[in-house]
C-alpha cells in the first residue's frame, strides 16, 4: 500500500511538472524579433540562424555577438542597436541555441560557436568589426584565427566560467526535470538577480521589458539545450585554450571595453589582458557586465573614439 501510495505521489508529482511546463510555454508565446531592422535567416549546419540589419550597406560593417547565459539574445544590444546604425552596416545574430534562431539538441561547445561566427561573418558579412560580450568573447577570438575581421571590440570577455559539470548538462536534457529545473532558473526573479547581481551596477538602470523579453526567450521550444551546456561548464574552451595567450599572438586589432565594478569577471583581469597583449582597455564607470546596455550613449560615444570609422 504504502509503495502504491509512493508511486501515485510521483506519477502525480510529474504530471504537475509536465502540465505546469506547457502552460509556461503557453504563456510565453512566440519570440517575436525586438530589434528595429531587417530580420534574415542564416542556414548553417542544418539549422536557421536568425540576424537582423540596419544601416547603410556602404557603411563598415558591424557583427554583434551577444552573451551566454540562461536568457542570451541579440536583444542585449537593442540599447545601443539602432545608434550603431547610424554610422555602421550592423548585424545583430541570435547564437544557435539561442533567441529566434532554432535550438535543436545539440551538445553545443565551444568549437561550434567559434567555427560558427567565423563562417557567419565570411559568409554575411565584410571584414566586419566584431563586438562580442562575455563567454562568446573567448569564441570571437576563435573565430578571427583563420577569419576576416576589421577589428574586435571584447566587452569583459572571458574563457573560464568555472569547473566542467557535464552531469548538468545531461540533466538538463531530461524531458521533465531537465525542463522544469530550467523553468525555475529562468523564472522573472532568477533573471532579475542575475541582472541586479552581475549584469547591471545600478539596478535601477534594469529595464523591465528587458527582463520580459529575456524570460520569455528562455520559454521558447528547446530554450534549454544551449544554456544547459553553459552551466555545465562544457561551452568553456578547452584547457589548451589560454585567453591572454590568445590575445597576445593575435594579428587582429582588439579593444578590451570593462564595466569597472565587475566583479564575475573582474577589472583586474582586463587590465592583465590589456599589458600582456598590449591592447587598448576602456573603462566605464559605474558598470559591470553590461556597460553597453547600461551606459549605451557613453558606450557608443568609446567607441566613437577607439573606432576610426566611426568619425568618418
């Protein structure tokens, strides 16, 4: 009885999870695109890609490359999209796995994604100056070995985000419990600390919509497959992979942009970076992870500065 009783507690238990996952997605909706431009779709690997465009075509082309994390989109750039498109041919991707691009369950890694952005900006894009955030910072600098960029623009990049955990990202995969774990990571609260935390150092400077769209993102078919490898640890490159290292033997010119107070990716590393490779660091005051969507005039106007084709 007592066994009986144990198995319809769990069957139960899952039928909830299962009922309370789908009304989540029902509640999500579809991703509808946030950025003001034309909206394309990039077939790579069997799989759509979605970017979206503005500016003038005859202007030096721009890739943005947004973050990794549990609600990554190419909406962390909607702050500063449509200034950039005012003097750049901007391209804002939505990484595979993430936003409105399809999210299949792959065992994304870091090879992916540096071998994606280096065939996207080949195949989309002219020597593009590429501005990449966080994690996919390490895949830019993949990516320019052996490809063709104008320039990089890193924003608190970083190669290491902690111990591998693949059991993680296995568990993320589960139907149910992978699902519904996720759900509960990318609750509007959970997204609202990690902004609050380490992504904004004012939090009063935290858009609402921001956190709408990313929670709904995180909602959307196959959300978790990409995010699941993240917090594995398993989209970090590999050991052999040294990011100082990397910057220093690269032959493309790199700018290093650092919100002062971060603190998940701390100054102190970029100013390392900056001596052993000798490249150029801009600071902004009283930002951490996200300067740009937190100070997007002041980091548009950096840029103006670090960037010649900007003043042309």
């Amino acid at each position: 009885m007592k066994l009986r009783t144990a198995a319809a507690g769990a069957l139960g238990t899952a039928g909830a999870a299962v009922l309370g996952n789908r009304l989540l997605r029902r509640r999500a909706g579809d991703l509808e695109n946030p950025l003001p431009g034309v909206e394309r779709t990039y077939r790579w690997r069997g799989m759509d890609v979605s970017y979206t465009v503005a500016g003038d075509p005859d202007a030096p082309d721009m890739l943005l490359c947004h973050g990794v994390h549990a609600a990554g989109s190419a909406n962390e750039f909607e702050p500063i999209f449509e200034r950039l498109a005012e003097s750049y041919h901007v391209f804002a991707v939505d990484l595979p796995g993430f936003g409105r691009s399809d999210r299949p369950p792959l065992e994304y890694s870091a090879r992916l994604y540096g071998d994606f952005v280096r065939e996207f900006a080949a195949d989309v894009t002219d020597s593009p100056v590429v501005v990449a955030s966080s994690l996919t910072g390490s895949f830019a600098v993949q990516a320019a070995d052996g490809g063709d960029f104008d320039r990089l623009v890193l924003i608190c990049p970083t190669a290491d985000t902690g111990t591998e955990r693949p059991w993680l990202r296995t568990l993320f995969r589960t139907p149910v419990v992978g699902t519904t774990l996720f759900n509960l990571l990318s609750s509007k609260p959970s997204i609202r600390y990690f902004y609050d935390r380490d992504g904004y150092y004012d939090p009063v400077n935290i858009d609402e919509q921001q956190v709408s769209y990313a929670w709904q993102s995180a909602h959307q078919p196959g959300a978790r497959y990409a995010p699941g490898s993240f917090a594995a640890g398993t989209l970090d490159p590999d050991e052999s992979f040294d990011l100082q290292t990397e910057l220093a033997a690269l032959e493309t010119p790199t700018t290093l942009v650092w919100g002062r107070d971060a603190e998940l990716v701390p100054l102190r590393d970029g100013r390392n970076m900056a001596e052993a490779a000798d490249l150029d660091l801009v600071v902004v005051d009283y930002s951490t992870l996200l300067p740009h969507a937190e100070h997007p005039e002041k980091f548009v106007e950096y840029l103006t500065a670090e960037l010649p084709a900007l003043e042309e």
